[in-house]
C-alpha cells in the first residue's frame, strides 16, 4: 500500500515554527510507514504507528488500549476503539485475538464511504490519503491559518454529497454518520488552539505526513467521550457554535467507536 506523505504538499503557514518544542517521551522518533507496510484508513492509529509506539501487525487488545492511553484517549474512547467489534477484524495467533492496521480497512465496519480523507472503497482504495480532499477542506480557510467549526460541517456535508453523486454503492446510515461525525469532532478537538479554531498547519501536518504537529507548537491533548459526543451531535444538526461542554466523565462507552478521518 502507498503511504501518505506526499512531498508536494507543504505544510508551512503563516504561524512560526517552534523549534524548541520537543515532543513527549515515546514521540521522539518518527518515521513514515513505507511500501508494504500495514496501514489503516484511520490517520491517527497510523500516526502512532509511525512513532513505533503502536505495532502495524500481532496488535493484541490491551496494547491498544495502552496505546491510546498513552495519546490521552479517556476510558470510554479506549473500550470502545479496542473493543469487541475491532478486534474480530483480525485473526487468533498463539490463542490471542490479534488485529493488523490492514485489518482496519475492511469496508463498513469501521472504515466508511464519505470519509474527510480517503476515497470511497467504491474506488478500489480506501485506504491510501487523498491529498487532493485535505486540499479542498483548507480551501476553506478564509485567511490560510485557520478553520472554523462551520468550515469542517461544511466540508462534512460536502464529502457526504460527493459520495452520494458519484458512489452507486455508498452506505452512509446512522452508524456511519456516527464515526463520521465523531471523527469531525476528533479533528476538531485536536488541533484547535487557544482561539477555538483549527489550526490549518497542524491539521496538515498530521493528514499529510500522518505526523504529529509537536514542532509546530503541539501538544497532546485529551480526547473525552462526552466532549467529542457534544460536538459530534452539533455537528449534525449543523450548529458549529460552541457554549461549554460537558464535564469529563468515567461512563461506559457503547460498544463500537470511529474508525477513520
């Protein structure tokens, strides 16, 4: 399978580069994934894996629940991405219920049509980045640097009429529409700085190089079922304006969580 990184997408903006911002232990060396590897359509596992913190292949179910404890994933996200439903993706080895990246990919379990990042399976790859979709979201930038909570709905809803116009075979139900709108929310929560709004050079980094933006001033930031499910439900209903949100909680999550951005 290719690998993301395209080296005719910059990720330079207008924000200076903070060179003596050093990323946390464990984050210290990057490396893409390369020809052959075992890849995912989910940015983010493939961004742990590109650290060496998450294996590609033989990853059993309390490594990614450590993994993502590791990424400041809460307890509910944790059980439900490294549940059940994800693991019998994958295979028995050695008496062990195990996944590979590549076992992700299988079309609507988690991987789904109208995804912010990838083509449909329609397709024949939904799997690979589609640079030219992380291209048309900053598109929607009004100054270049920063994307606001209405750019990323619209964006949503735009994916989601493409899909619709040129899939013949697209799913996109309520279960879809839940990761989809979860991921959004994911997206949201990561890389919007003090201001509220996305950050376009963060986004890109980490869609692009599927690389974590801590040069860039970054840093790992919790992500919390009752916050990402407050915004994915305003996402929905189309409001991309913010009032508190809710507290933290410790609340079982359902059984099955997003899979890809």
């Amino acid at each position: 399978m290719s690998t993301p990184t395209d080296t005719n997408h910059a990720t330079d903006t207008n924000h200076a580069t903070d060179t003596n911002h050093a990323p946390p232990a464990g984050f210290e060396t990057w490396t893409p994934a390369a020809e052959g590897d075992s890849v995912s359509p989910c940015p983010f596992l493939n961004t742990m894996a590109n650290y060496g913190i998450l294996p590609r292949t033989g990853i059993t179910q309390p490594k990614l629940k450590s993994v993502l404890e590791l990424a400041k994933v809460d307890w509910a996200f944790r059980t439900s991405l490294a549940g059940a439903n994800t693991m019998k993706l994958g295979t028995v080895e050695d008496g062990k219920q195990v996944i590979s990246l590549a076992n992700l990919c299988r079309h609507n379990a988690i991987e789904h049509d109208a995804s912010l990042s990838r083509r449909d399976a329609h397709t024949g790859d939904q799997t690979t980045l589609a640079p030219e979709l992380i291209d048309q979201l900053v598109a929607l930038s009004k100054d270049g640097k920063y994307l606001s909570e209405a750019d990323l709905v619209q964006f949503r809803h735009l994916r989601e009429a493409d899909s619709r116009a040129t899939n013949p075979d697209m799913v996109f139900g309520q279960y879809e529409k839940l990761l989809a709108y979860t991921e959004a929310a994911f997206v949201t929560i990561l890389f919007r700085d003090e201001s509220g709004q996305i950050r376009v050079d963060w986004l890109k980094e980490f869609f692009l190089k599927e690389k974590f933006p801590f040069e860039l001033g970054w840093d790992l930031r919790p992500i919390r079922f009752p916050e990402a499910s407050w915004i994915a439900g305003r996402f929905r209903l189309g409001y991309a304006a913010a009032v508190a949100p809710p507290p933290a909680t410790d609340a079982p999550a359902k059984e099955e969580a997003p899979g890809h951005a």
